[in-house]
C-alpha cells in the first residue's frame, strides 16, 4: 500500500512539474519495480543472517556484557565473510537511491535553516561509507528525523537509516555493519 502511495505521489508531482503522463507512468513502474527488488534484496539480507544466526553458538540468558559482544562480534565476522564480495548497490538499486535522495532532498528544502543545522548537527562528515564495515565506533550515531524516516521505504527491525556524511547508510544495527549506503543523499554540510 505505501509503494502505490508512493507511486501517486510521484506521478502528482510530475504532473504539476509538467512531465508527461507516459514518461511519470514509466518512472513509476521503474519505481515500483526498484522497490520490489529493493524488499528482495532485504528479505535476502535477512534470511542470509538469520541462517548465520542458527549456525552459531545458541545464547542463553547472561548478564555478561562480554558474552553478548562476543556473540556480536562473531555475527559480524559471520555477515562479512558471507557478505564479502557485496558493493554499493546490491542492497539499493537505483531507482530506490534516486527515490531516496528524492525524499531527503524534499524533506531537506521544508526545513528552515535552524532546523536543517540541528538535524546535521551530530552527522560526522566523514567520507564515503564502505560496505560491510562497522560504522565508526567514535563516531556520534544520529539518528533519522521521524518525519523524514517515515517518508523513506520501510526497512526489517533489525537494519536503521543513518547519516553518515552526505550519505544515507543503511545500517544492521545489533551489529553495526553498513550493509549498503545512497551516495551524496544530504545537502552539503
């Protein structure tokens, strides 16, 4: 349903901008098509580490802080070595990217400059993301506005939107991994 709403919204806004009604009807059955295999590639990610999961050693209830890091740290290992040919855009294709930049750019020109800065405020600039590496330990994690986050596709529980420089990370956060990332996404900060 937020896929076809999506879609709508597209073609409203190429309507009013003037685009034709075959060349909106096209993009948004691109669109909609990135999407569906941007929920493929998820869905594989989260099979791929759920299968991982299982093949570890299973956990019981522990208050040991190091048990459960281990335990992480072993999951990561796991997820790189399965993950270690994986580039930037496996996970998002580029119609979903576009779709992205898009809505953080809308989101972005809405914002009175007070604003824009308090929500880029936190984001390290920092360079390029690279794929299946830990996001940087000292590096602050902020988060995603809501309004913003609730604009952007849905992701599985377990994987989060993050800034990272002018990129839009996507990140397993019970690991910390940058699974995949959207290039130059944010305004220049």
């Amino acid at each position: 349903m937020k896929v076809r709403m999506q879609v709508l919204v597209i073609v409203a806004v190429a309507a009013a901008l003037g685009i034709s009604a075959d060349a909106a009807a096209q993009q948004s059955s691109s669109l909609e098509d990135g999407l569906k295999e941007f929920q493929q590639q998820l869905d594989l990610y989260r099979k791929l580490r759920s299968d991982l999961i299982r093949k570890l050693k299973p956990i019981s209830t522990t208050p040991d802080a190091a048990e459960l890091r281990a335990r992480q740290d072993a999951l990561a290992a796991a997820l790189k070595a399965a993950r270690a040919g994986a580039k930037q855009g496996n996970v998002v294709n580029p119609a979903v990217a576009a779709h992205i930049t898009r809505i953080v750019t809308a989101d972005f020109r809405r914002r009175n400059a007070a604003a824009e800065r308090a929500t880029l405020k936190e984001v390290p600039r920092l360079p390029r993301p690279a794929i299946n590496q830990a996001y940087p330990a000292d590096e602050a994690l902020p988060t995603v506005p809501p309004l913003l986050l609730a604009a952007l596709p849905r992701l599985p529980d377990n994987l989060q939107y993050r800034f990272f420089g002018r990129h839009v990370a996507i990140l397993d956060g019970d690991v910390q991994i940058i699974i995949d990332y959207v290039a130059d996404a944010l305004p220049p900060h």
